[in-house]
C-alpha cells in the first residue's frame, strides 16, 4: 500500500522552507526520500531507520516518527535547484521488509 | 561508472506484442527492482529480486514477467502489450533494503 504524501504540490520563492510529509498505515522499518528532476531518474537525498535519529546535510533533513508512521522532509531557506518532485518511500517490517514502495510524489516549485 | 542501464531507453509496440527490458547493475547489489511511473500515480513497485535466481510480485506485476538468472541482470518482460502498459519504467538497484537505491535512466515505452 503506498504512503501518503501531503501536500501534493507547494510553490515557493527563494530562500523560503517547506515541509513535505509522508504517512503509513503499517508498521515502518525504514523511510527513503528522493528527488526526481523532469525527464530524469530519482536521486537519493536519505534514509531513515526505526529507532534511529533525525537525518540531514546542508539544508534537508528528514524526521521519522514510528509511533506514528510519519516522516517529514524538512528543506529550510530553498534554493532554485530544489525544485523537482519529492518522493517517500517506506518499508515495512515482517515479510513486507523486503520491498520499497513509493508516495505519489509533492511536486514542489522554487521560483526567484 | 556505469552504474545502473536500462535498454532499450525508447520503444514503441504494437498492442500484443511481446519485448523484454534489461537492466544492468555493476555495483554487485543484492537488490533489484522495476518500478512504473505514470502521472499522478508515483512510482509503483512491478516486481523485485532480493538476489540471484530469486524474484517477487509487487504492486502492480499482472502483465509482467521478470527474470535474475545473473546478479548483475534483472529482466522485464512484457508478453502481450496492452495500452495501459505504455509508462515510464524505471529499474533500480541496492546493496540492501536500508541503503540507497540507484535508478536507471528509464526507459519510455508507449503501446499503440
């Protein structure tokens, strides 16, 4: 079952922050965010493990709540080359650890 | 640093005809997998390979077949293309479900 993401789209200007969530309606072992360009591959940005801590370089980090099966991906004072489609990924424990699967994406815009 | 390569990267099929996808790996992963992505709908997991000689359904495998006879290689067939096949596929690779996972470059296939 793919996790939510919220919001779906979010414009920003320069230098502003924004917060992207992902939620689950199973148990999470581990929470994956990437970025995605149009017209390209995702890229990694990061991973977080259950009972592990917040993550982050530069400007992005990410937390990850596992009582409440969220993570939020945090982008303080954006830049231009921040624009692109964000992504979740979640992985569940039990038989279901082994596979990664996919929010639908917040597509997000950083204008000047 | 090849890294991930999926070919063919363009094709386009008529309706009921059958092509195979291959992807490539040479970073030794364990993990592999095909996702499709399709607008407004993410990326959704078709099928993976948690190693050599294994595969396993994902979200969406109705109309695929897959194949790891080699580590390195994890193939995607398709035995009679319907126009609700025509996506975006994407094969991706990881050394284990908690590390990052690397993304090929896609390959667009449209069914007509």
């Amino acid at each position: 079952q793919q996790p939510v993401q919220s919001p779906q789209a979010v414009i920003l200007r320069e230098g502003e922050d924004a917060v992207i969530n992902c939620s689950s309606s199973k148990a999470l072992y581990s929470v994956h965010w990437y970025r995605q360009k149009h017209g390209e591959a995702p890229v990694f940005l990061m991973i977080l493990l259950k009972g592990g801590e917040q993550k982050g370089h530069d400007k992005i980090s990410a937390s990850f709540n596992e009582k409440k099966q969220q993570s939020s991906l945090y982008l303080t004072a954006s830049q231009l080359s921040y624009s692109g489609t964000y992504f979740c990924g979640t992985a569940g424990g039990g038989g279901s650890n082994y596979k990664l699967t996919f929010g639908k994406g917040t597509l997000l815009t950083v204008n000047p | 640093n090849a890294g991930v390569t999926q070919t063919p990267k363009f094709r386009v099929l008529k309706t009921g005809q059958s092509m195979t996808l291959l992807c490539a790996q040479d970073m030794n992963h364990e993990y592999m997998y095909w996702y499709r992505q399709d607008p407004g709908m993410g990326l959704r997991l078709i099928h993976y390979s948690v190693g050599e000689g294994t595969t396993a359904k994902g979200e969406v495998p109705d109309g695929y077949n897959v194949s790891r006879l080699k580590k390195q290689n994890f193939l995607l067939g398709l035995e009679s293309a319907a126009p609700s096949q025509t996506s975006v596929y994407f094969c991706a690779s990881s050394y284990e479900l908690t590390t990052a996972i690397y993304f090929g470059e896609g390959s667009w296939l449209t069914v007509v």
